[in-house]
C-alpha cells in the first residue's frame, strides 16, 4: 500500500458537486482531498474484505447472544427498546448498510475500531465521487466498490415485501444527511420501488387509525432514517414505537451493533481474534489491565470521533470534543494506523444486505479520525 500525492483535476469542487458530494469544503476546510491518493494491491482489498466479513459474522454471533443471554443491561439499551429489538430480530428484519472503521498498516490484520452499523455516513464520497475520479484519472485501474450497485440489489430483494411506498428522512438542518439520505433514494428508486420524503421531524402518528403518517396523511409502512436509534426513544412517538406497525431501516436490532460496548463483548466472545483488539466496559474491573499502556476511552453512544480520549497510562494524549461525553464508556486498546508515522488513516469498509463492497478511507495529522478529517480517494 502507498500513499501518494495527486494533482487535483481541474474544476474538481464543479465534478463532485454534479455527483451529490455538495459538502466538499464546510467550513473552509477540505473534507474531500483529491491531493492524496491511495495505492492498494489486489491482495489488500482481498484483506480488508476478508476482515469485514468476518467481522460482521462476529457482531451477529454477538447479538445473538446478546437476546439469548439477555445483556441487555450491559449495553444500557432502554427497557423500552427490548421487545421492538427480539421482534425485529427473530423477524430477520432487512438491514441495508453500515460501516466498518478499521486501523490497519497494511501487513498485520486490521483491527476493529468500531461498527458504525445504524446511521453511517461518508457514504456518497465511497459510492460515487471517488469512483467518478478514479474514471477520470485511473480509467485502466479498480478501487473496491461496487457499493451503489449492491444498493440497487439490496432494494430490490426487499421489494417483494414493501406494498407502498418507502419513505426517507433524516434532520432538516443536515447538509450531509440530506444528501445522503437523496442519495439512498435515489437507488431504491432505480430499484423500481416507490418512494416519498419525510424528515423525522414531521413524522407524524394518526391515533385513530394507529399507524404513522407523513405530511400528506399517507401512511408511512416503511421508513428509512438517518437518525439514531438512541435518540427515537426520547422522542414523542417514541410511545407508539411498540405497536410495531412500521417497519424501520435500519432495523432495531441495528441498535445492538452500533452500540460501542459491542467492542468489549467481541473481545469477551473471541479473545485473541486477530481482527478484535482488547477491549472492555470501563465498569469492568479488568478495564485496569489497559491502563499499563496506551489506550482509547470511547462513549458507548457517539459520532463522527466525538469525545473521543487517547491515555498514555493515566496521561491524556489527545482528545475531541463533542455532546456524548455523559453516560458509559468503553476502553480499548490503542491502534496506530496507517502507513506515513505523520498521518492517522482510517478504512472504512462498507456491508451491504451483509456483504463487503467497498472502502472510504479517513485521514488526519492528528490520532482521532473525527469529521473534520479529510476523505482521500483510492484504487489497486
């Protein structure tokens, strides 16, 4: 693996504006950064394949025995949520996408640093920008993504299952959401399914005929949100959430993997895997045996490389900011990343309808990946 430094195209803000990727500079930083470029083999997309896929096997072994052990606590899921999460379970309900992160330089296997399995995003970046340049400046060359292609696919396995429309909807004041969540039903849509916006601020319950509505008053049967689990629970309808009359993308069951203590019950189930690092609840006693070293304290619920803190022992190395730093933590130890000692790199492999299909890769000059880290273009 390398990693190289590309003259930008010309116009290029133009060309991934034109694909949907409208959030290039917020801010006046460059999130997207065609400047650099990474080089793969063959054999380390097979790699990272290989990993994510058994890394997603891992997390659903793990939600099974999550239910089937009732560790419910453990992950402090709300009493509320349970019954919706066994029934969407046992239902098999779909499950469209999700990310895995992963630290990795490129000869040890790569690590696990978490699940981003409810609301990912980074998405159009993946999907479509970095293969429209990789068509401009590498055309003779491949990157690992046949993400939109597996979209389409996965829309239409469900199809037979959907007897209305599918709605989508994410927060109003999102740039990035909403993009997203347009790009996502834009290939349901090319999957011939039929589909309507509703963002989840007017998502609305008809209590005479007990099933959710949009705007228009037309039911809404199946919805995708770009929009926590966590966070439904302490919305007003999250009352009617156990009627179980609408069935949600991604399922409830999604909340067991996007959850980061799922990390230390991975390492409970499979110690010593070579794609797990050690990793504990900070509840748990044998969280002190990483406190010998370098590790990471993570929230269990948390975004974007949000209040995030690297220790050295008991020093603070580096740390973010953020709104999640109340409530549960988890420990893990610490990943150095990458292949240039000046730059921490994240790779991002995508599960969609449960198969890898492509990688967004994150980098910065810090050791935090965070979502003012700039997305960098890759191929093999």
């Amino acid at each position: 693996m390398k990693r190289l430094r590309q003259k930008p195209r010309e116009q290029w803000r133009h060309k991934v504006e034109a694909v949907g990727l409208t959030y290039h500079t917020p801010d006046n930083f460059r999130y997207w950064d065609e400047s650099t470029a990474y080089e793969l083999t063959s054999k380390e997309v097979d790699t990272l394949e290989a990993a994510a896929a058994e890394c997603h096997a891992l997390c659903l072994a793990a939600a099974r025995v999550i239910i089937e052990q009732d560790w419910f606590d453990r992950l402090h899921i709300p009493p509320a949520a349970r019954g919706l999460i066994r029934a969407s379970w046992e239902r098999q309900e779909f499950s469209l996408y999700g990310r895995f992160d992963f630290a990795w330089d490129g000869r040890t296997p790569p690590k696990l640093l978490e699940y981003n399995a409810d609301t990912p995003t980074a998405l159009i970046e993946a999907a479509v920008a970095q293969w429209y340049w990789l068509e401009e400046m590498h055309p003779r060359l491949d990157q690992f993504n046949s993400i939109h292609e597996r979209l389409i696919a996965a829309w239409k396995k469900i199809a037979p299952q959907v007897s209305g429309r599918v709605h989508f909807g994410g927060l109003k004041e999102s740039e990035e959401d909403e993009q997203t969540v347009l790009y996502l039903q834009d290939t349901c849509h090319q999957a011939g399914l039929q589909t309507a916006r509703v963002h989840i601020e007017d998502l609305g319950f008809h209590s005479m005929r007990r099933r959710f509505v949009d705007l228009d008053g037309q039911t809404v049967s199946h919805y995708f949100k770009l929009y926590p689990w966590e966070w439904m629970w302490g919305d007003e309808f999250a009352a009617h959430l156990d009627l179980d009359v609408l069935r949600f993308i991604e399922p409830p069951w999604k909340m067991l993997l996007s959850n980061k203590g799922l990390l230390a019950l991975l390492w409970e189930l499979f110690p010593g895997h070579p794609n797990l690092a050690p990793a504990f609840l900070e509840s748990d006693a044998r969280a002190n045996a990483l406190h010998t070293g370098r590790y990471v304290r993570k929230p269990l619920l948390s975004r974007e490389g949000a209040n995030i803190a690297i220790f050295e022992r008991t020093q603070l190395v580096a740390q973010t900011r953020g709104d999640y730093g109340q409530g549960p933590h988890v420990v893990q130890q610490f990943l150095p990343s990458g292949i240039d000692a000046a730059m921490s790199a994240v790779f991002g492999v995508w599960i969609v309808d449960h198969t890898p299909c492509g990688l967004g890769i994150r980098e910065d000059e810090g050791l935090i990946i965070g979502n003012t880290s700039r997305f960098v273009p890759h191929f093999f």
